[in-house]
C-alpha cells in the first residue's frame, strides 16, 4: 500500500519502547542480495530479544519476494521491521500474546559510478552504547546521537572505541590495510554482525588476500595505510581520514580497488 494509507498504533512496542529488530537488505537486479544470511540475522535478533517469529523462512521469503515485485524498484533498499506488537496499557511487562507488527519499505537506491565515491572521514568517538551491538534492534538512539555529533563536527561518521578497541561505526563496520594485510574487529556482543563484513571477508579470503580478524587499537586505524567502512548501503566505502590523520594519500587505496572490484563482481 502508499506509506500514507499504512497505518501503526499508537501503542505499538515498537513506537512506545523501540521494542522491534530490523534487517536492510540490497536488491540488485529484482533480488534481494544475501538473502539467506539476512534470515539467519532477522532469525538471531528475534531469538535475541525472545520474540517469536511470526513466519517461517519460506513464509519471509514470499512476503520479501512479494515486496520486490510490488516495490519495482532496482536497485533498491528493503527495509524490514518486526515489533513486539501493541499493548495498552503501556507497560515493561511483555504481553502474554503477542501479535508481532511487520513492515517492509522498499526505495529506490542510487546506481552509482566509481568514480563518484568520495572517500569519508571520520572522527573517534567513546562507544557508550548498551553491550548487544549484535542484535539489529531498531532503538538507535546512541547511534543517531553519536553520527549527529560526527556531522556537527564536520566529520561524515563515527567510529567507536571500546575500551581502547574499535568496535565499528555508527552504522556499518570497520576494516583497516596495515602493510597490505588486511584486518577487522572480531565479532563479539559490541558490534553488529553485518552481512556486508561477512561477505568481504569471504571475498578476501577466497582471493587469497591475507586478512586478521582480530582486536584494533585506535592507535592502529590512525596509522592504517587503508581503512574502509561496510554496510548494506556502502556495500565496501573507502575512508580519507580519521580525526586529524590523513589516511594513504587522501584518495581511496589499491586494496580498496581490488576488493571493490570483487565485490562489483559478487552481485552478478
Ligand atoms: N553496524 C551497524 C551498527 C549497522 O547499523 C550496520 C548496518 O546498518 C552495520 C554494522 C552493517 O551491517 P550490514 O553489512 O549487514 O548492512
């Protein structure tokens, strides 16, 4: 239906405690890019927040299916949406039955040319975010709070230290190219899981290409050759710079080119 005819409760978990979880998904070419690892996500972050899915994966991937064609649009986002369903009175207590509420937006996404892609910079920022960065949910309060902070500051993003650690950026992870080895933060309860970082890894691996998944420093992503950001809508995004160090020389670095390449590739 139009977004203007759809309509939620007032009294929805979702708009009342930001009690839902969320997937974004790519669609290339009329489908929807890494579908089974997305399920595999929506899955955990339910099982997470233990709420029971309303719909089996064959079910989803109609529903999903069902989006694209109606939504027509390609390339394109689909975003999904699974609330904890209504309950009035408003109350912490989780309603004996619950009757999940689902939405799915579909929008258009823009083609864009290599040589469109201007490099990022980014400013560090303390992570105070809860300890489940690895549940998708859709209360983003620190995140939004922590990327406005970024743009007031003349910076395009975050990236988030814990503890001395990067954990990623407000919305998307973070690899870094230290003498053409290529490393990332561990997946752990701090950040999230992305589809996006997965597939590169897989990439690089399968190229041959030496990569770490093991713990950064801050000191390490100021002095990286390379640092790129992951996600959904960057698919693999080139940094510049991180605080007041330029990163390579200010232009996006040549394993950038090579695992851009792979990834362009990919979608095929
Ligand atoms: N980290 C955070 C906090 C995110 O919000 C996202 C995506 O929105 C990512 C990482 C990247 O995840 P994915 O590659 O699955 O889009």
């Amino acid at each position: 239906m139009a977004p203007e005819e759809a309509q939620v409760s007032v009294f929805d978990r979702g708009f009342m405690f930001g009690d839902g979880i969320y997937e974004v998904m790519a669609v290339y070419d009329g489908s929807v890019f890494t579908l089974d690892e997305h399920l595999r996500r929506l899955n955990r972050s339910l099982d997470a927040i233990r709420l029971e899915s309303p719909h089996d994966d064959e079910t989803w991937r109609q529903i999903i299916e069902q989006a694209v064609e109606r939504g027509a649009e390609s390339p394109a986002y689909l975003y999904l949406q699974v609330t904890r369903g209504v309950e009035s009175p408003r109350s912490h207590v989780y309603p004996a039955a619950v009757v999940p509420t689902v939405l799915i937006t579909v929008m258009a996404s823009p083609i864009l040319e290599r040589k469109e892609i201007e490099p990022l910079k980014v400013i560090t920022k303390n992570d105070f975010r809860w300890g489940r960065g690895d549940i998708k949910v859709t209360s983003l309060m620190a995140n939004g709070l922590l990327k406005n902070e970024a743009l007031a500051e003349g910076f395009d993003d975050a990236v988030l230290i814990r503890d001395g650690e990067v954990t990623e950026a407000t919305a998307a992870n973070v690899f870094i190219v230290k003498d053409g080895v290529i490393a990332t933060p561990p997946k752990s309860p701090y950040l999230l899981h992305g589809i996006t970082r997965d597939h590169v890894v897989s990439l690089a691996k399968k190229a041959n290409m030496p990569l770490d998944e093991r713990a950064l420093t801050e000191d390490e992503l100021l002095n990286a050759d390379e640092v790129w950001i992951t996600s959904t809508g960057y698919e693999v995004w080139p940094v510049c710079q991180v605080n007041d160090r330029f990163i390579g020389n200010g232009s996006a670095g040549v394993v950038w080119q090579e695992i851009d390449r792979l990834f362009q590739s990919s979608k095929d």
